[in-house]
C-alpha cells in the first residue's frame, strides 16, 4: 500500500522569503511520480509540479523545486520569492507508473504568506 | 481550452435525501476520477472510469453511493440515502493517456452538507 506523509500541518512565510514543505512517502514501487498540487479556497486542486522517480534530476518550475531523496522516501517542495497568491493548502501526491492512474494524497500543509 | 466543469457548487440537504453532482471532463479526456475530500484531509479516490467502464470502484460505499458515464463523457455521482458523514467536497478529475495520463486536471468540486 502507498501512504503520504505531510507533517506540517501549517506553515507561514514573510513574502518575498523562502519556504520549504515536507513530504515523506512509502512504497514498495521502484518507479513512481510525485506531484505537488495546490489547492486555494477557490477549491480547484492545481498541479505545481511533478517528479519522476527514475530521474535523478530535482524538477523545477519557476519559483518551485523540489528536493527529492529516493532512498530517504523524502519529498519536499521549496518556495522561493512567495507571493500573497501562493496562499493556500498545498497537497504532496504519489502515483504508481504502473497500472492505475490513481494518486494517493498527503492530509496537506497550508500555507499562509503574511505581506 | 475549457477545464473540468462541475455543478452544483453547493449543496446543502437533509440526511436521509438523495443528492447527484455532475461531472464534464475536460474535451478528449476519456479517463474520469471521482474523489471525496473530507475536512482537513486530501482526496481520496472512490472511483475511475476509463470511457464508459468503471474500472476500480473498490472505495466507492456502494451501499448508498452510485455513478455512472453514460457515452462515456459527463459523468454523475449520487448518494441515496444521504448521512451527515457524506458531508465533504466531492471532486471530479480527468486525463488523457495522450499526456501519458500522467497528469490530472480537477474541476472546482461541490461542497455537500448534509444537515
């Protein structure tokens, strides 16, 4: 079975700083993705960015990049120059590469930027 | 491009009534999620479609709960009885394999309350 873990429950950050959200996950798959999706008040779950675990490479995408630990089963999504708009609960998934579509999700952190 | 559209946004019933939400995936997506999202938590699949065919239905509480995919396009889940635990955000999500179905887009979801 997989299971995401996303231990910070809430987290805030000045605007224009740095954030880091945790992300751990277990699996007994070898080739997987990971996704982290945000989600606003709006409700609509917006995907910020992906990783797959056969590339050794930490995925980017603008202000966001990731910190991907295979052997530690380590997942964290890091948030540079946050804006107000980056307000909201932010979701680590897990998908298999194999079989089902299906991600598995975190319980979420949300995060609050303060001007 | 339209994104996944949903109705209604809320809804508000009695326990023990029944209640539909309606899905319409994003144009040439033949694969459709459903997800329930309580409190605090993240979604949690209850079934997928791949075109019309429900293909894992293994959470979906099949005592009260119902979806169907007729013309394997717009979709609708229903809840008949409904119980004050069924109160939850209900998600509709879809993809296409074009993406290597990699990638899932959600629609705004329909906040149920069930009184």
């Amino acid at each position: 079975a997989q299971t995401v873990t996303q231990s910070q429950p809430e987290m805030s950050v000045q605007e224009a700083e740095t954030v880091t959200l945790s992300c751990t996950y277990d699996t007994s798959e070898s080739n997987y993705y990971l996704f982290w999706y945000k989600q606003p008040p709006s409700r609509q779950m917006i995907l910020v960015i992906r990783q797959e675990a056969y590339k050794q490479q930490n995925a980017t995408e603008n202000r966001f990049s990731v910190n991907f630990q295979k052997a530690a089963k380590s997942f964290s999504l890091k948030i540079s120059d946050s804006q107000l708009g980056d307000t909201a609960m932010y979701f680590c998934a897990f998908r298999t590469l194999t079989g089902a579509n299906n991600l598995f999700f975190g319980t979420g952190t949300r995060l609050t930027v303060i001007p | 491009e339209a994104g996944v559209v949903q109705s209604p946004r809320y809804k508000i019933i009695e326990k023990k009534q029944p209640v539909a939400f309606w899905c319409n995936p994003i144009s040439g997506h033949n694969t459709l999620y459903w997800y329930r999202q309580n409190l605090g938590q993240g979604p949690e699949l209850l079934i997928r479609y791949e075109n019309e065919e429900a293909v894992d239905d293994s959470q979906l509480p099949k005592d009260r709960f119902s979806a169907e995919r007729l013309k394997g396009v717009d979709s609708t889940l229903k809840i008949q009885p409904a119980e004050l635990g069924d109160s939850a955000v209900y998600l509709c999500a879809s993809s296409s394999p074009g993406r290597g179905r990699d990638e899932q887009f959600f629609g705004p979801g329909t906040r149920l309350t069930v009184l």
